[in-house]
C-alpha cells in the first residue's frame, strides 16, 4: 500500500504521454483536414445573427455568389491579431465575409466589433458550437472559402495574414464560377 | 567552411555529452574511480565544442551567409546587426541550439561546485546533464539541423519574423531558457540522489541555491515575454493565458513550490520524496513547455516555430527522460523515510499548505492548457478555454495563499506556537485592512468586490515579511542572506499582487476615431493627435503618429505609435507609443485607417501595471540574493539543525571518502 503511492506518477505520465501521441499523430492531420471537406458541400445551416437580432443567418440565403466563413471568438487571442487582415480584406471588397461567432458571449462579441471594427457582412452566432463540429473546426481562427454552389473550395486554419490571402485565397476567388456582375 | 565546422563541433558534442553521461552514471554505480574522473574532462570538452558550434552559426548570421538554409530563412540583408545576432534563436533550430548552450554553461557552473560534494555524488549529477544534453543535441542533429546547406544559395534572406524584431525580445529567449534549463540541474541532482538511494538534508542544501537561482532567471523570462506582449502586441494586457505562456508559467509554479519544499527538506529532513517528486516536475514541465511550443500541437502567437513531425520525436525525448526519471522514483522513493513530525500550525504545514495551493493552481493552468488538446486526441467536441476559465480558477487557490504567507513568516519550525504571535498578525491585518480600504477609495475612489482584499493581502505581506527584519536590524543582529532574499522575493510577491490588483480594477481603455488635429478625453487626460507622418526604418516603412498628452491642461509627454510594414515579409505591425504618469501607464496604439483622415485611436490606462513586470524582478532579485547565501557554500552543516537525520550525512561522507 505504501509502495502503490510512489507509482502513481508514472502512471499519470504514462496516460499523458498516451493522449499527447494522439495528439501529435493527429496534429498534421490539422493542416489537411481540409483535404477532407474541400470539394464537398459545406453543411447547411441556420444561425441567428449577431448583428440583427431576430433574423437568422441562413447558408440558402447565402449561396448564388463565393463567401468566405470566418470562425472567430472574442476569447481567442489570435481571432484579435487576425482582425486587422480581416479589416483589410473587407476593404479589397472581393467577396463577402460571414462570421461565425463560435462560443462566444454576444455582449463581447458586440463590444469587440464596435472596438476593433465590423469586417463582417453578417455575423452567425454558434453558440453550442454544433456548425463548427459539422464544419470539422480544430480551434478559432479557421476560414472558409465557399463558392457560388455553395462548395468548400478552401480553408485555413490559423490566423489570416494579407499574404495568405493573396497566395491562397484571391486565385482561388478568381476562379470560382459565377463570380458575381463586375 | 563555418557551417561544416559547426556541425562538426556538433557531432563532437553528442558524443562527449554520451561519455559523460556513460562515465557519470554507470562510473559510481560500479566504483571505478577512473570513470569518474573522465566525467569532468567530457564536460568540458563538449562545451567547446557547443561553443564553437553556436559561435559558427552566430558568424554565419553577421557575415549574412545566405547558403545556409536557416540563416536564408531568419535573416535578411536589410536586417540591423543586434537582430542578426538575436536571429539565431529566432526559429526552432537555433533555439535548441542556445538551450543546449545555456545547459552547458549551467554543467559547467555545477561542475565546478560539485567539487566541494563527494566525488560519487557528483558524478551522478553531471551524468545526468550528460544524458539530457546528449538527448537534446541527438534531436537537433536528427531532426533540426541549423547548419544545413542551401543548394543553390539564396540571393537575399526572407528575413526575421518581425515580433522578433524588438530588443525585449531578443533577450526573452535566453533568460527564459536559463531557467528552463536550470531547473535540469535540479532535476539531476535528484536524479543522482535517487542512484544513490539516499537523501538527506545536506542533499537539499546542494541543491537549494541551483533552483532558486533557475527560478529566478525563468521569472524574469516569463516577465520580459509578457511585457513584450504588452506593448508589441498591443492586445491591451500583460497576460492571455496563451498555451505558450501557460508553458512558461508552469515550470515557475513547480519551481516556486519546489523551493518551499526544499526549505523544510533542508532545514527539518522532510517532504523528501516529496520535493524529488517536485524536482522531477518542475523539469518535466520545462520540458513539456519545449514541447507544446515546437511540436505544433498548440494553436498560439508562438506558432510559427511549430512543426508537427517534429512531435513525436519529443514525444519518445520525454517519455525516456520523464518516464526514466519517475520509474526511478516509484523503485527508489520509498526507501526515503522522515523521522521528524510537526505540528498543526507550525511552519512545516503552512509550507505544506503552500505546497498543495500551488499544485492546485499548476493543475489549474496545466487542465486549461492541455484540455484542448485531450479532447481533441479523444476526438470529443473541441473545446477552447480561456480567461473566464483560467482567471476565477487561478484566483481561488492563490487567494489563500497570499493569505498563509503571512501566516508563514510569523510561524516557527516544528512548534505550532502561532498563539505567541497571534497580537502581531492581529494588528498587522488591521492595519492592512485599513490601508486596503484607504487606497481603494482614497487614490481611486472606487473598488470592485476583489480591490480591497488583493491590497489587504498585499500589504499584510509587506507588513509581516518586515517585522522579522527590522527586530533584527534594530537588535544590531545580522540578516543572512537567505532571509533577506526571502523577505525581498515576498515583498515582491505583494508588490505584483498590488499591480494586478490596481490593473484589474481601474484599467481604462477605448477605441476612439480621431483625424490629425483633433482631441479627446480619457479618465484623467486629455489626449491631442498632432499629426501622422510617414517614417522609415532600417527593414521597414511606417506611419508615425503624434500625441501629446496631458493632464489638467499641462502637457505630460508626446506618444508616437507607429504602424510598420516590413519590405520582406510584408507584415504590418503596430508599435504602440508608452508613457507613464503617476503610476498609471498610458498606451497609444494606431489602429486602421478609417479613411477621410480619421484613424482609429486605441487608449489604454493602465494603473500600476508596470508593477506586474517590476515585481517579477524584485522576486528575482530575491532569488539572487537567497541563493548567495555563505550556507550553501559549505558542503557540511556544522552543527546538525535540529533534531533531524543524520545517517544520511555519514552515508554521503563515507561516499565522499570511498
């Protein structure tokens, strides 16, 4: 009985070590998860909105022209650095930006956006977070681009910087069909 | 030429650091002396060669040698020359290259004072930095090569992250991995006391000064890291709860417990199996901070070092070190017996107390910090955590902590006589209750529900730590340095309470939308945005704002933040212009453009913050100061402290003579 006492740390490790190699196995597994819903139909949703109580966000709504699906929260610290490239996307005025306010307080979320600026067309509240488990999200930020048929053409996982939107998002916006009058 | 010539030295290194750690473990275990005696000649040895190797990658950085993949990938012909230098940890495998540096300057430093130790003993311990050192500079060779080659060479670099390209930066890594790797020398010293299957209170002695020292050099790390946050970032705090801080964090709660613990090991030959329990996690954390940065498991600031194949290479690293570590300890612990007891209100048990509060908040930030990460691995739904988790369930355990510090300091060994003192600490709290209450409302006007008890506590603190001191002083008695640097580390422990106390409950800060010219008002000051100019520096163009601030209509201080945009990686950053008034420190930081002149105008007032960071060195500071001590100095305690165990002391010697 004495002795059991002193293993009990090796044995707390050994669990831990057992969770952090799963962990570790499915970390690159992050990066390509996209691999997974790329090409396939972003899930249909319908989410009240942030900015408009009463009505909803709704992914019929949204289809005909490309949007892009940003996942952000006011808890994440790097939704926050992230916020001035989305600022500055906005402005390029190539697509839509839908939020998708993932497990968020909608008082601080509300409180963000009238600090640090509203790039968002529309804000989808997800409360429970049950969009972003069905959209495969690992942790905020995340970005989706879906085109006009209402398909995930890419998505990125990570804070978005101008660089990344430019090697990663602008062709793939170029390309997708139905592109909008210009 | 210089990057084969490093990555010689490299190879160099690996193997010396084998023979040490071959000669210093097995040598004791079998008696031959010769072995022993080659263990100081390998540590030496591999220093210079890791000197020669992080010298050729430092020359390679100056000299802008751009055939080197890694100096292409940190580096840039525009980049001034303090940035080249610090670029050489800019990235992972430079950063394990300055780790195992910094861990041969710290098995240099104990190969010098374990001379005064027995010669077994020592051997054991350098052994046991031998095995870690050669763990890490296998993994550097195997999977994180600095010195390898660029085929054809790059015309120019793609230059250093630009975050890094900030002086408090530049110095955050190497004091950060200071106490990393120091609490590896801790860590061998239990490791070598486990070999021998004995512990004693000279034991702890030993090692006391080595952790504390680690200690206080990781406290001043982490406080660099968060007031770089602060300003560079200019996300309006000095503390995020990010996993990569978190990392950093957790080695110091372990090593803030396992100096506690070590204080009661030396001085009342308790809590041992304890305290080698606590040596053993305080390095594991270290190493798990090493971890969670460079594995790319986590998702934070610190990201781009991340490299998930690296994973699980560390992964095997800590499953052998951690994992070999805690089966010595389940084999060798129970042989560890304390004879001494104590009772209820003695200072042993307020130390024990301290010890589980910490645990507790160790396992507070380590649930917060890991529960993503398992729930992912046991692909439950993700989860995030962040400040309203971590804040209210950090507080709860440190609350009362504050509280047995106090309690702690009038407390005597072994006697729970606390009823002697019980008129001190009556008089003590009331007169920080009233100073509390005085501060709260006198200077601020105002408080939330948590003001007046931080400030309470805090005072209490300063109050309690003094009255031992000034007796003394009074009395014309010497303070040894130990007291001293435990006086001055609590009083620092008040000092940050009062900061985040103050930071938490007055900071004033908002977003406001002002073109050149215009003006506006904020708490106490009102602030003038002169104009916008643009700027340029050595890597980068800018705009610079002007701010003149003032209080009462007299002009303070003029603020000029600046928005960056570095030439190579193109990435826009945001200098915020600092100043600070009466304690209060005050931040400008330019947000967008909101086009026909205006911008966006972040300000933050901030009282006491600078408090927070000025603490952690006063902690450091008494750190240093505790581990000068003239008692560690001496390998044997002349006079046996107390009724305590002394067998343990005859085994080391007859060690030392054998």
């Amino acid at each position: 009985m004495m002795k059991t006492r002193f293993i009990v740390p090796l044995i707390v490790f050994v669990a831990l070590a057992g969770v952090l190699f799963i962990a570790v196995k499915r970390a690159p597994d992050k990066h390509f998860i996209a691999s997974v819903l790329i090409g396939k139909p972003a899930p249909e949703f319908k989410l009240p909105s942030l900015t408009n109580p009463g009505s909803n966000v709704t992914s019929t709504a949204l289809q005909g022209k490309p949007y892009v699906l940003n996942v952000w929260g006011t808890w994440c610290p790097m939704c926050r650095v992230e916020h001035q490239a989305l600022m500055q996307i906005q402005q390029l005025e190539q697509v839509p930006l839908i939020g998708l306010n993932w497990r968020d307080d909608d008082a601080l979320a509300l409180d963000w956006l009238a600090q640090l600026g509203n790039p968002y067309e529309q804000v989808a509240i997800d409360k429970q977070g049950r969009l972003a488990i069905d959209l495969g999200v690992y942790g905020a930020p995340e970005t989706f681009l879906i085109d006009a048929k209402g398909i995930i053409v890419h998505k990125h996982v990570g804070p978005l910087d101008m660089e990344i939107w430019k090697r990663d998002f602008e062709p793939k916006i170029n390309a997708a069909p139905a592109a909008g009058p210009t | 030429m210089l990057p084969e010539l490093g990555h010689f030295a490299l190879i160099l290194a690996m193997l010396l650091a084998a023979l040490q750690a071959f000669f210093g473990i097995l040598g004791p275990q079998f008696g031959r002396e010769r072995w022993m005696a080659a263990v100081t000649p390998a540590v030496a040895g591999q220093f210079v060669m890791v000197v020669t190797a992080i010298g050729c990658l430092m020359a390679s950085f100056i000299n802008l040698d751009f055939s080197v993949k890694y100096v292409a990938q940190n580096a840039n012909s525009a980049l001034p020359m303090v940035y080249r230098i610090a670029a050489v940890w800019g990235a992972h495998e430079g950063s394990l290259l300055l780790w195992i540096f910094l861990l041969g300057c710290w098995t240099v430093a104990v190969s010098v004072g374990v001379l005064r130790l027995p010669k077994r003993f020592g051997a054991r311990v350098l052994g046991v930095l031998g095995f870690v050192s050669f763990a890490f500079l296998l993994f550097t060779l195997a999977t994180s090569n600095p010195f390898l080659r660029l085929e054809p060479a790059a015309p120019d670099g793609q230059d250093l992250n630009p975050l890094l390209q900030d002086p408090a930066l530049a110095i955050h890594p190497p004091l950060l991995y200071t106490g990393y790797v120091g609490f590896a020398v801790a860590f061998a010293f239990a490791g070598a006391a486990m070999l021998e299957g004995k512990m004693d209170q000279t034991w702890a002695r030993w090692t006391r000064p080595w952790t504390t020292s680690a200690w206080a050099f990781l406290g001043m790390g982490i406080a660099l890291g968060s007031w770089w946050a602060y300003y560079e970032l200019g996300w309006g705090g000095y503390w995020f709860w990010d996993p990569v801080e978190n990392a950093s964090f957790m080695p110091w709660l372990a090593g803030t417990a396992l100096i506690h613990s070590l204080a009661v090991t030396d001085k009342r030959g308790l809590f041992k199996s304890w305290t080698l329990l606590l040596a053993i996690l305080a390095f594991s954390l270290s190493l798990l901070g090493t971890f969670l940065v460079r594995s790319g498991v986590t998702v934070s600031v610190h990201s781009f070092a991340a490299d998930p194949t690296r994973g699980v290479f560390i992964l095997a690293f800590l499953l052998i070190i951690i994992g070999g570590a805690l089966t010595l300890y389940a084999w060798r612990a129970p042989l560890l017996k304390s004879q001494a007891g104590f009772e209820f209100t003695s200072r042993e048990s307020f130390l024990l107390f301290n010890n589980i509060l910490l645990v507790i908040a160790l396992a507070v930030v380590f649930g917060g910090t890991m529960a993503p990460l398992i729930a992912d691995a046991l692909k439950m739904p993700t989860l995030s955590v962040g400040t309203p988790y971590f804040n209210p369930s950090f507080a709860t355990p440190m609350v009362p902590l504050l509280a047995l510090v106090a309690l702690g300091i009038m407390s005597s060994w072994k006697r729970g006589r606390l009823s002697e003192h019980q008129r001190t600490l009556l008089v003590t709290l009331g007169v920080a209750i009233v100073l509390a209450l005085a501060v709260s409302f006198g200077i601020w006007g105002g408080s939330r529900v948590l003001t007046p008890v931080g400030f309470t506590l805090a005072f209490w603190i300063v109050l309690t730590s003094l009255i031992d001191p000034i007796d003394r002083w009074r009395r014309k008695l010497t303070i040894s340095r130990g007291v001293l640097g435990m006086t001055v580390a609590h009083i620092g422990l008040a000092v940050l309470v009062i900061g985040i106390t103050a930071v938490e409950s007055f900071t004033n800060e908002r977003d406001i939308a002002l073109a050149p010219g215009q003006k506006a008002e904020q708490g106490d000051y009102q602030i003038h945005f002169v104009n916008l100019t643009p700027a340029e520096g050595p890597n980068y163009n800018a705009v610079r704002g002007q701010f003149v601030v003032s209080r009462d209509g007299k002009p303070l201080m003029t603020l000029n933040p600046e928005k960056r945009q570095y030439w190579v990686q193109r990435s826009v950053q945001t200098e915020a212009g600092i100043g600070t008034d009466r304690g209060t420190n005050i931040l400008i930081a330019l947000g967008e453009d909101l086009g026909a002149g205006k911008w966006s105008v972040r300000v933050q007032l901030r009282p006491l913050v600078n408090w927070v960071w000025i603490a952690a060195f006063i902690m450091a500071l008494g750190g240093g100061i505790a581990a000068s001590d003239r008692r560690y100095r001496t390998a044997r305690s002349e006079a046996a402290d107390e009724a305590g165990v002394v067998a343990g002391n005859a085994a080391l010697a007859k060690g030392k003579s054998g």
